[in-house]
C-alpha cells in the first residue's frame, strides 16, 4: 500500500510546525527551510553533490518506496548494529561527535502487532 504524502495532514502539519519554528527564531525572518531546499538543488545542478551522498539518497530512496526492502535492510541493520566496531560508526564528522543509541529488538511493526494481538 502506498500512502501520498500530500494525504498525511498530520504529517504536513508537524513539517509546518517545524517550518515555522524555524523562521521563529531566525533573528531577520528568513524562510530557511526555502533557503536550504533551494541550494540543495542549486548544489546538484551544479554537479557539486558528492558521490557518497548522491548514492545514499538514491539507494534510500529505492529502499523507502519498498516495504519489504525497508522490513529487509530494517532487520540486516538492527543485526549489524551491535556488532559494528565504533571505529566505523564514528567514521564521519557527524558521527564522531555521536553514540548511536541501542537498536530496538522490535520494530514498530511488530511492537504494535503484538500489543494488538492482546
């Protein structure tokens, strides 16, 4: 089942939220999100998007418009996490300054299917 995002009120209602705080506490009331969305797009017409990233998002992509391709990499990740060394979970900037919390042993999926099933 597919769901359009331009269904979810709620979900278009938390990003508004979310928005709007941003442009709240920007001192001279620039619309940020814009700002951001339109230099990412400048940044990959230009071709200055790298490699690593330009793969990432076109493989979540693939993944995240599959359900049973994000259940799959879902279940791989929440089995590789604990067994990673830290050295490479901190291998990039962001990352360095970061402790990846515990993976749930669940997903939502079956969390709730099992409180259900009560």
């Amino acid at each position: 089942m597919r769901v359009e995002i331009s269904h979810c009120t709620e979900l278009e209602t938390a990003a508004r939220g979310v928005r709007q705080a941003q442009v709240d506490v920007c001192p001279v009331k620039v619309n940020l999100h814009e700002q951001l969305l339109l230099w990412r797009g400048e940044l990959g017409r230009q071709g200055l998007v790298p490699l690593g990233k330009r793969v990432g998002s076109k493989l979540a992509g693939w993944v995240l418009a599959r359900s049973w391709a994000y259940r799959l990499v879902g279940a791989v990740m929440r089995w590789m996490l604990p067994r990673l060394p830290q050295r490479l979970t901190r291998a990039t900037a962001w990352g360095s300054q970061r402790e990846l919390p515990e993976a749930p042993r669940e997903t939502f999926r079956e969390q709730y299917r099992r409180r259900r099933a009560k």
